[in-house]
C-alpha cells in the first residue's frame, strides 16, 4: 500500500492493571482500573498519517492484543466543512473554513466524552441532546465498523450496546492536522479529566512531498490551505510544555524500524502513566484564565473592528470607487482575523492575563499595520 509503514512488537513492561487509588467518580475509579489512553496523532495534510495509524492499528492488534480505535477525521467531518462558499473572497473563506473545522474538531470531542463516559459507567451508548446529525452519524458508523457498538435486540433503535467486554489495553487514535498546540492541548485535558494516557505522535513531512501526495486525494485540499497550515505549524515541543513530554517525531519519508520500537513503548509508558487529574484550585485558577482569556479578546476584538470602522468612513470621505472600498475591506478583514488569532494563541502560550497596557500595546501595532494599507489607497489615518 501506498505509504505503507510495517510495525513491529516491541519488548515493554506489561500495563500495570491497577493505579494509585484516590477520591473518584464512577467514571474516573473505572478508568483507574482499565488501561486507556488518547493518541494524538498530527501532522501536515497529506503527510501519510492515516496510512500509518492503520498500520499501527493492526499491528498493536496482532502482536500485543490491544484495542486500537481510529478516528480520522477527514472521514468524520462532513465534506461542506473543507470547501469555502464559491461566493465569498478567498480571505474570507479561508476564515469561513476555519471556524468551521473548529466548530466540528469541538463536537467530535464531545462525542468522543460521551462515548468514553458510557464505556465507563457500563452502560448503553446514547445519542447527545445537542449534535449535528450528519457528523453524529458519521462517528456511530466508525464506531459501528470498528465493531464497538451494535445496535441491541430489546433497546430502543437510538441507543447502542457497547461491545468491549474485556479491560485489555485500549488507545483512542485521533487522526487530524493539529497545527495549533491548543487544538492538541484540548485532547490533553480530556485525558486529564478521566486520569487516561495521553501521548502525541508528529508526522514530519516536507511542505512539497505533501501537496504532490495531496493532487492524488480524491478530495484534495487547495495548495493555499495547506501552504497556511504549515507556516502556523506548531512543532509539539517536551522542553517547554510538559505536557508534551510524551511524543515522539517521526519523519513521513524516512521511518525505520528503531521508530517502531519508539512508537509501542511511548504508547506503554503513556498507559502506563496516566494524567492526573486537576486538583480541586487548580481548576478554580484554570476557570479564572479563561474568563480573563475571554475579556481581553473581546476588548481587542473591539478595539480594533473601531480601527477598521474609522479606516472605511476614511475611505469614503476620500470618495474611494467601490472595488477600491472592496478591495480596502477584504485586506482590513484579513489582517484583523489574522491578528486576532494571533493573539489567542500568544494567550494561550504564556497562560497569564494580560493587562490594560498590553491590550494598548496590541491595539497600536494593529492601528500601525492598518495605517500602512491605507497609504496604498492614499488615505492618512
């Protein structure tokens, strides 16, 4: 198969069956007793990964007897998700294409909770109140291939009967791009909240070995798309984010069979060492950044669509023709969703509340950049 890596059993310590005990929920004193863990696996489109998570997957099956669940979500997130409206500029359609992705990247996380807490509590797999129904039946069906659920004799049609009946090793493959290291970090805190493994595998591939592999796809991703997403990239880091201690780079052209020996004992020590749950301040002081995450983005979000709203009656007082005032709009767009996003993940970096001279600061380099666009329309901001 095109792509095709072969992976090999490594020798490593067995899972440990039981773990330290400590004050649980149902949920948390099952896990703490059923050896599971999220794999992240990241890279660029195209790079190869959903070949070589298929490998994985059966040799972990062959070799060590453990249950491997792939999620590829270019399988589970529908296909409107990936395209831009044909009416819309390219700036903003790539930001179109964005929020979506983001919007089902959330949901499938949610299913993914729902799911882990039925496997948990024992019970019958049930649908969310709040989904989307084409991407809730895109993840039943992956469920269902894989043969964890089934639909039951005696039970409502909505609801499913979760097949695994053995606590043998289990590893939630998450297959998807993951260029930010907060959409990854996202995972990490679900695998947090039910004290499960967690380990991140990185695809390294060259920009231009991907898009020739990208032309072959039968869906295949604009050049542009892919061009953006390797210049955000965001190469998982161990020495400055702990969090990130357990992954491993591997790279798309060169894996040898020392990475197959690499990849089953992080898997094992990832099982092997679960994460700990928050404590209890922990989470007050975590719940205190977001709120302070929120109210600086939204101070900035306005401080600067006021930016771009005195650039347009600028421009209009200077009796701009209207593809000039279109032309202004769509560069004013994409430099403030840039900017934005920016500073999200500036934010989510450092993790600590900015203050009112950081939000003075930022709101002057935005001004800055805005006032050298408006000198290529002859306006003086």
């Amino acid at each position: 198969t095109k792509y095709a890596h072969s992976f090999l059993p490594a020798v490593t310590t067995e899972v440990k069956a039981a773990r330290k005990s400590r004050p649980m929920t149902q949920e948390l004193e099952n896990a703490s007793m059923w050896p599971m863990g999220l794999c992240v696996f990241c890279g660029l489109p195209a790079a190869g990964k959903t070949t070589m998570v298929r490998a994985l997957r059966d040799s972990l099956k062959q070799h060590k007897g453990w249950l491997c669940i792939h999620l590829a979500y270019d399988d589970l997130i529908p296909l409107e998700a990936f395209s831009q409206s044909e009416t819309s500029s390219e700036e903003a359609g790539q930001h179109s294409l964005a929020s979506n992705w983001k919007f089902y990247r959330h949901e499938l996380l949610l299913y993914l909770e729902h799911f882990l807490q039925a496997l948990l509590k024992e019970c019958h797999y049930l649908p969310p109140p709040k989904r989307t129904e084409v991407t809730w039946k895109n993840f039943v069906f992956c469920l269902k291939e894989q043969g964890l659920i089934s639909l039951g004799e005696d039970i409502p049609s909505c609801q499913h009967l979760i097949n695994i009946t053995t606590l043998r090793p289990t590893y939630f493959i998450l297959d998807d791009n993951f260029y930010y290291r907060s959409m990854r970090y996202e995972v990490y805190q679900l695998a947090r909240k039910y004290s499960l493994g967690f380990c991140q595998l990185f695809l390294d591939c060259q920009v231009e070995v991907c898009l020739q592999r990208n032309c072959q796809r039968t869906h295949p991703l604009l050049e542009e798309t892919i061009r953006a997403m390797a210049q955000k990239l965001e190469v998982p880091n161990s020495e400055k984010y702990t969090w990130e201690q357990n992954t491993l780079i591997l790279k798309s052209t060169e894996h040898t069979l020392e990475d197959n020996f690499q990849v089953l004992s992080l898997l094992s020590a990832a099982l092997e060492n679960p994460v700990k749950p928050l404590e209890e301040n922990t989470e007050f002081k975590e719940a205190d950044r977001a709120l302070c995450a929120a109210s600086f983005l939204h101070q900035a979000d306005q401080a600067i669509r006021r930016i771009v709203s005195l650039t347009m009656k600028n421009a209009k007082d200077n009796n701009l023709t209207p593809s000039e005032m279109k032309s202004l709009a769509q560069e004013l767009n994409k430099l403030k969703v840039g900017f934005l996003e920016d500073l999200k993940h500036q934010y989510n970096e450092k993790k600590q509340c900015y203050s009112a001279s950081t939000l003075a600061i930022n709101t002057s380099v935005f001004y800055q950049q805005a006032n050298d666009i408006a000198k290529k329309y002859r306006l003086c901001m």
